[in-house]
C-alpha cells in the first residue's frame, strides 16, 4: 500500500508544480507614450530674427534626462525635448530604444547653439558628444536643423508654462 501512496503523492506534487509555472497574465498591454507641452522654445539668429518655434517637454530629472524620447513612435514637427542640466559641462547621449532619427543642438548656459549634431538614427548606441560645454540639449526631428538653416551662434529662449 505503501508504493500506491507514494505515487499518488508524486502526482499530486508534479500537478502542483505544473500550475505554478502557468502564466496567469497573458494580457500584458504597453501603454504608448504621448507628447506633453510643459514649455514653448523659440530659436532666434543674429538679427534677432525668430527661427523656429517649437512646442516642448522639458527633461530636468534625472530619470526624464536618462529616458529622454525613448519608446516614442513619433515626434510631430514642431515639438521637441529640451534636456536641462544643472550645470554646464560636456554631454555624451546615445540613441538606445529610440525610435525617431533626431537631430541633438547642444546650447551652452548663455542660450546659444554651440554644435549640432545631425540624422542621429534610431537604436544607435555610439556615443554623441557636446564638443563643447553645454547645459541644456534640444532633440527635434532629424534634418530639421537643416531645413530650417538652424546654426551654431544662434541663440534660444524658452518658457515653461
């Protein structure tokens, strides 16, 4: 009697093991992640002349810093992110999980473009330095900066709201 009782143990421990390794959430859903204008930025050249006007989120946390546009699908055209740093100092980015080709302009604590760096494509994890130092970081759509004739020297000037 004893071997029948045996086996009906190590049944009943096999089927225990077998629904706790069952899924129980199979519905796994992503939420897509949506624009939100925090600010308005405007890209002015040396006759004073405004360039460009963008509708922006502002980055000013470590982590909206580190995720920046990662994950988006799409950038509309006139929205941007600007990356505000606390203090001014070389800047390294890359585009790990991004999917949108940018174009990073680099801006240095006087609100001028110091360098830009364009057609950055997706997923691409080579690194894509400031050259010079900077504060803050503008994303736009890639050749943007180019069909606007946006160059370094220019300034900017920008509102949260």
């Amino acid at each position: 009697m004893k071997p029948h009782f045996l086996i009906f143990f190590y049944i009943l421990l096999g089927m225990f093991f077998t629904r706790c390794g069952e899924n129980k959430s199979s519905n796994v859903t992503q939420q897509e992640i949506t624009f939100q204008k925090e600010g308005e930025l405007s890209i002015i050249n040396s006759t004073g002349e405004i360039v460009a006007d963008f509708e922006i989120e502002i980055a000013d946390t470590p982590y909206e810093r580190q995720t920046g546009l990662m994950y988006r699908k799409v950038l509309q055209q006139n929205h941007a992110m600007l990356f505000v740093f606390e203090d001014s100092q070389l800047l390294n980015f890359y585009m790990k999980n991004t999917q949108i080709p940018l174009d990073l302009i680099f801006i240095n604590d006087q609100m001028e473009i110091v360098s830009i760096y364009s057609d950055a494509q997706p997923f691409d994890q080579k690194g894509i330095s400031s050259k010079f130092n900077s504060k803050y970081v503008l994303e736009i759509n890639a050749r943007e900066s180019d069909r606007l004739a946006i160059a370094s020297g220019m300034k900017i000037k920008f509102n949260r709201l």
